[in-house]
C-alpha cells in the first residue's frame, strides 16, 4: 500500500491504515483526527449510559459557548434543551459539533481523557472542543492520534456489551459514507448490525473526520465471512484535500477485500 503515499499540493500527504493483523502502514503515526477524535466521546458516553451512572434521557441545555458552526445541525436549530441520548446521536450522525461541545462541558475533558485511557488509548486523544475559530491561544487541535489504536478499538466492538451495541447502533446511523466506504458495495441506510451479508456486499459503521488538511475514517466491516475493523488517517497540507479523499478511498478498496470483496467495487 505504499502507493498510498503521494505528494499533495504544497507538500506531502502522510496516509496511515491499520487492520489489526493484516493492514499496517504507518500506523504509529500520530496524526490530527478531525471528528473522528468524537469516537472516543461517544465510547466514553455509550459506557456510563450502559453501566447507569449516566441517563440518556437526562436533558442539556445548549449554552451560547456551545454552539458552533462547521458539520452538523443544532448550530442553527432554535431548541435549546436536548437528552444526552439525542446529543449522542447527532454526534455520531451528522458529526454535529453542537452536540459535542455539549457533552464535552456536561462530561468535562477529564472524565472522557480517564475513559478513553480505560479503553486502552495512550496516544489518541481529545484536547479541546470544537472552536470556530480556533486562534492561537487555543490547543493546536482537537483531537490527535494513531491509525493502530483506533482500528484496535474498532476490532474489539463486537457488540457483545451493552456499550458496544449503543455505540455501533449510533456509528450505523453515520450519513458520511464518502471515505472508505464510498466505493464499496454496501446499503447506507442498513442500520442493524447484522447476522449475514449477501455475498458481494458490506456492512459498515463508521465515524469520519474532515477538515482542512485531513481526511478519516474509522469503523467496523463486515463482510462475507469476516469482520474487521479499521482505520485511515489522511493528513496534509490546506489544499491536498482532494488528493486525500483519492488515498483514503484507495485505502477502502483494500479493505473491501480484505472483508470478502475480492474484485473490489461492482
């Protein structure tokens, strides 16, 4: 996959992929995430709301602070009172950075750094809320980390806990299908985690990052007689993004394959 590396416009693009045990490029490289850094958020929610110590009906008010623009709805939405349970589906859905700034400050960074670290994260990692701007006073960023980590993480959601089955359920409900997935065989609006796949096709839940410079997607595969997880972090300079969109693509059909798709796309 060493094709995967290609110089962007201004510069070089660094593309890391991880399928534990069968994919590893680069996967070590700590890298900006974008929205997918919010999977860590929704893990950490989807286990207190799981173990009780967190109920998803319990209702948020949306502060001024809160409110962002960029991806997602509530930004420019009149309702000011949301269940944590619905801020936890915008979040996964339509990446809504309204929603997570709200369980940020309703969790605080602490509580999801400590969550993320019982998860087995060390180097990815949530530094901030979403900011728009995002000036120089601010962290860098909002979210770094390494391909290996998160695909790991996504390996091990098997659905068995009560956890895992809230946060694929909200992973499913994804509507950016444009990275890894974009040119597979799959039904996007397929929420179930399921039993089988017909034979040519997969089953994908994901959580997708973009920004200036960055492309990613983390998630869950499930083909023909197998189920991987995944990740691809695509990061270079303001103006490649295009030239990401191609790798981390590319990036999908390997992975296609890897779930049961030997022919790649149909």
């Amino acid at each position: 996959m060493t094709e995967l590396n290609a110089r962007g416009e201004g510069g070089a693009c660094t593309v890391a992929v991880s399928v534990p045990g069968l994919i590893s490029l680069h996967e070590d490289v700590e890298l900006t995430l974008a929205s997918t850094g919010k999977l860590l958020l929704l893990a950490v929610v989807a286990r207190e709301i799981a173990a009780g110590t967190l109920d998803p009906a319990e209702t948020v008010e949306l502060l001024q602070d809160d409110r962002c623009g960029g991806s997602g709805l509530l930004g420019i939405l009149s309702g000011r009172h949301w269940a944590i349970g619905d801020l936890a589906v915008l979040t996964a859905s339509v990446s809504d950075n309204t929603a997570t700034n709200a369980l940020l400050r309703r969790l605080g960074l602490d509580r999801v750094a400590e969550g993320a670290a019982e998860l087995g994260f060390v180097r990815t990692r949530i530094l901030d809320r979403i900011r728009e701007p995002r000036l120089p006073a601010h962290p860098p960023t909002f979210a770094v980390g390494t391909a290996g980590e998160l695909a790991r993480f996504a390996a091990g959601l098997d659905g068995r806990r009560e956890w895992e089955r809230l946060l694929l359920g909200w992973m499913a409900h994804n509507t950016d299908r444009s990275l890894v997935p974009a040119l597979l065989p799959h039904e996007p609006e397929e929420r179930q985690v399921p039993l089988s796949v017909p034979a040519g096709t997969v089953w994908t839940a994901n959580k997708t990052g973009t920004d200036t410079g960055v492309r990613a997607d983390v998630g869950v595969m499930v083909g023909a007689g197998r189920r991987i997880g995944y990740a691809v972090l695509a990061n270079g300079p303001a103006g490649a993004e295009h030239t990401l969109v191609e790798r981390v693509r590319q990036a999908g059909l390997a992975i296609g394959r890897l779930a049961g798709l030997p022919d790649g796309p149909r």
